[in-house]
C-alpha cells in the first residue's frame, strides 16, 4: 500500500503535483507497516515546495525529470544515477563536506581556549561578556547571513561560493593576529570569520543530501562529525601553540591550515543539482512549454507564512541560547569552581565533549534513518537539556558527575546538529535546501549571539565568594539558563511533532 500525500507552502496555496514514492509511505509505523495518513492534521511529506523538490525513487531525487532531462544530456543522467548512495561521487561530497564541518565549526569551538588565554594574557581588563562576544559574533552572523549565502549557492556554483568563504576565513584569521583592542577582535576573529563560514557551511552541509536518499541522515551524520573531530584537533592545535608561539602566530598558523583544508575540500566537491538561472519573466509560465525548474518560485521569507517553519524558526532560536555555553565556560568552571584540577582537566572535558559528538553524530544518524528525522531530533533536543540541568548543574567540582555530563552532553548535542539538514530537506524539499536551511540558520545567528553573553553576564552579576549555595557558584544562573532554553527548544519541537505533522506517538516522521 502507497500513500501519495501533498504540501502546500501556506495554508491557502495550491498544493504541487503529487508524485508518488516508490520506496515506502512517508508515513509508516515504527514497526514498518505502512499508516493512512491521521485527519485533520497537517501532514508532511518527504518533500514540499516545489515539484522539483520530490524525493521519492532514485530518478525523483535527481530532482523534476524535465528539469534533469533539460539540464544535462541522458548519459551524464545515467551515470549521476549509478553514483546514489555509495558511488564515488556520493563519498567525495560526505568527504568534501566532512572538511568544511571539520574547518568552521571546528576552530569555532576551539574559542574557549583562545577566550581563556585572552582573559588571562592579553586582554585582562576585558569583561567576559565582551571577550564571550567575540566567540559568539562569528557563529550569529554565519547562521544570521546564511539565507544570503544558501541563495548564492543555487545561484552559483557551490565551488565559487566556497572558495570565496575560504578566502574569508583565511583572512580574517591573519588580521586577528594584529589586533590590539577587543574590538578589532570582534570584528576579524568574530564577524569576518563567521561571514566567510556562512559561504562554506551551507553549501558544504548540503552537498551530502544531494547523493543519498535511503541513508541520508547516516551520510550527513558521518559529514557534521567533523566538527567534532574539528573541535578535538583544533582544540588541542590552539592549546599547544599558544604558549609556546603566542596568540599573533597561533592565530596565523590557523590561517594556514585553515587554507589547505578548505582547498582539499574544494578539489573533492561536486555539486548534482546545477545553479539555478534566473528566468526572464516573459518565460515563467509553464504554459508556455517550460519545466517546472523554471517557474518562479515564492520569495524565500513567505516560509514565514509556514506554521511548521515558524515551529522550527522558534526551536532554533533557542537551541543555541544553551549550546555553546558548556564550549566557552566549562573551562572557566573548571578553574574557578575546580581549583584541585589542572587545566587539563578541562582540556579532558572538552576531549570528552567531542569524542562523544563525533559518535552521537553518525549514530544519531543511522537511528533517524530508522526512527524518522523529526523524532530523533526531538529527542537529541530533550536529552541536551536534562544533560546540562541533572548533571552539570549539580556536579560541583565532581569528577564523575562532570565526565558523565560531558559525555551525554556531546553525544546528544550532536546529534540534533547532525540532523538538520536532513530534517529541513525532509520538510521542505532538496531544491532550496541551501537556502532553506541557511534561512532557518537564522534564527541560530540570533541565539548565538545572545546565548552567551547573556550566560557571561549571569556569571558576571553572580560576583565572586566563598559561601556559595549552589555546587556551580557563580556559574550556577548560567548553566539554568542553559538547561531551561534548551527544555523550551524540546518543547517546540514536541509542538512541531505532534501538533503540526502528527499526533500519533508510533510513527516514523
């Protein structure tokens, strides 16, 4: 049994030809059988938007067949096809977009230490806020320009977009080496650097759906796993460098590396779906013979419309409000609240975070494949924030309590992380993914960059003492801000879940 279901964008616009999927019911029990659709719910399927956009069998991912048929001749069509899922194509865009993770997110979570050095060598006199501002201002506007950037990769080719992105990260790490006030920090290590992430990250997190269908959230698990590891090398690269060469030649050598990186993940990328030409407007109408590809789509802020992109705007908005807090301030726990341990131990902490983020990312992966997209986030959401509420709250100067933290934490966080592409492509359709998801990755931007300062503030306003009631002293009104926002991202996931796409509990979304 198959069941064909349809999106519209609102509420009030014509749904798309529906184009049925071979494969299974975008619906089905856990269990495997196919479910009629619930009534009176809104339901979602694999894909939306746009014809184009239809995921179903191998020749439906390709995108609209007229769309395919006009873009490249049967041959190249036939041997894109044989590369789905396991060609060498399909594996050099997971390797190519493994890079991209590995580079941005990777020396993104790496600011701790830099943040750590800067209070305690260079920039003494600075407040956290202002030096956790910095950290925060290159992940806000990577996330607040990705609509920007998603539209400049279907425009262009992801290649030029990426390599204009490595150009910027590069640079911007080198005129961080000359800066002598928090303020040109802000501006080159924060704002630059985060405006060159945002040309790489969207086009290189949407490379992987473009080649795999049946394992998409496994391949775009093993993908975003390399922030993870990113986050260990980076972590380590900046720790051993910078009291033996200085923050000036650290952030230089980081610059390099950075460099190499991202033009190895250049040679390895290859875009399926070409750029999008812009359409003279006398040449619209499909009734005038043109596929579909061509049609004019709505503009890209009418998802507002959308109550399910509105649900999702509002859970990512809040995600990030908690989730750097433990990358920038768990060292600065360790050494204020854990005066026994060395800083290596929250140097361990970190490893810790990242190794168990690597692995919660491609299993998370794997189980979304099995479970649903839209399940397994909610639940890598909920898991985050009772992580950060029952065990890094009460852990004290605890060993064990804060390994197990450290643990849960990163697998759990990484797992939500791993699955928002697949989790936007399955909502709103593979054609605009880029610009889709960099749309939604604004609402990232805006909790990036008031998540922590806020965190800092609460721990600035707490003081200094010694007669402390709760085991996390002064960063005990941070990490409850942390847990809480984190509880309220579940929360709009669970409204997303089960208010909007269905309300039943046993059914793979």
């Amino acid at each position: 049994m198959r069941w064909s279901l349809r999106l519209s964008w609102s509420d009030q616009a014509r749904s798309p030809p529906i184009l049925a999927d071979p494969n299974a019911a975008r619906y089905s029990s856990l269990w495997g059988s196919p479910i009629p659709p619930s009534p009176n719910r809104l339901l979602r399927p694999i894909s939306a938007i746009h014809p184009m956009s239809k995921v179903g069998s191998p020749r439906e991912f390709m995108g609209s067949p007229n769309h395919r048929a006009s873009a490249l001749p049967s041959d190249i069509l036939t041997q894109e096809l044989s590369q789905l899922d396991g060609g060498w194509l399909a594996w050099r865009a997971v390797m190519s977009s493994f890079l991209i993770h590995f580079c941005v997110f990777g020396v993104q979570y790496a600011y701790g230490v830099y943040q750590q050095y800067y209070q305690q060598q260079k920039f003494q006199t600075a407040s956290r806020s202002a030096l956790s501002l910095v950290g925060a201002a290159g992940p806000a506007l990577m996330h607040m320009s990705g609509a920007f950037a998603g539209i400049l990769a279907e425009r262009f080719s992801f290649r030029s977009v990426v390599l204009a992105g490595t150009l910027i990260m590069t640079t911007s790490m080198v005129l961080a080496s000359w800066a002598t006030e928090v303020w040109q920090l802000a501006i080159t290590q924060g704002f630059l650097f985060g405006l060159g992430c945002a040309l790489c990250i969207n086009p290189g997190a949407s490379l992987p759906s473009q080649w795999w269908v049946r394992r998409q959230s496994l391949a775009a698990g093993i993908a975003v796993s390399g922030s993870g590891f990113g986050g260990l090398f980076w972590e380590r690269f900046a720790r051993h460098l910078l009291p033996r060469i200085g923050v000036a030649w650290t952030l230089r050598a980081t610059g390099g590396a950075l460099l190499i990186l991202l033009l190895a993940a250049l040679a390895l990328m290859h875009a399926r779906i070409p750029p999008r030409k812009p359409v003279a407007a006398s040449t619209k109408s499909p009734l005038l013979g043109h596929p579909p590809s061509v049609v004019q789509r709505p503009p890209l802020w009418h998802a507002f419309r959308d109550p399910i992109f509105r649900a999702l705007f509002i859970s990512r908005l809040l995600i990030p409000l908690g989730y750097l807090c433990p990358f920038f301030f768990l060292a600065s726990y360790v050494a204020e609240v854990c005066p026994t341990h060395t800083p290596a131990f929250a140097s361990t902490l970190l490893a810790v975070i990242n190794i168990c983020s690597i692995v919660g990312r491609i299993v998370t992966g794997w189980v979304a494949d099995k479970l649903g997209n839209v399940n397994t986030y909610f639940v890598s959401v909920a898991t985050t924030g009772v992580a950060i509420l029952a065990l890094w709250l009460p852990a004290g100067d605890s060993v064990p309590l804060l390994i197990a933290f450290a643990a849960v934490f990163g697998w759990s966080a990484g797992g939500f992380i791993a699955l928002n592409g697949p989790l936007i492509s399955q909502l709103f359709g593979l054609a605009q993914l880029p610009s889709m998801m960099g749309l939604s990755n604004g609402a990232n931007g805006i909790g990036n960059l008031m998540g922590t300062p806020i965190a800092g503030a609460l721990i600035t306003a707490a003081g200094t003492g010694t007669n402390w009631t709760w085991p996390a002293h002064e960063f005990t009104g941070a990490i409850a801000f942390a847990g809480i926002t984190s509880l309220l991202a579940a929360c709009g996931i669970a409204y997303l879940r089960f208010a909007l796409l269905d309300g039943r509990l046993w059914v793979k979304i």
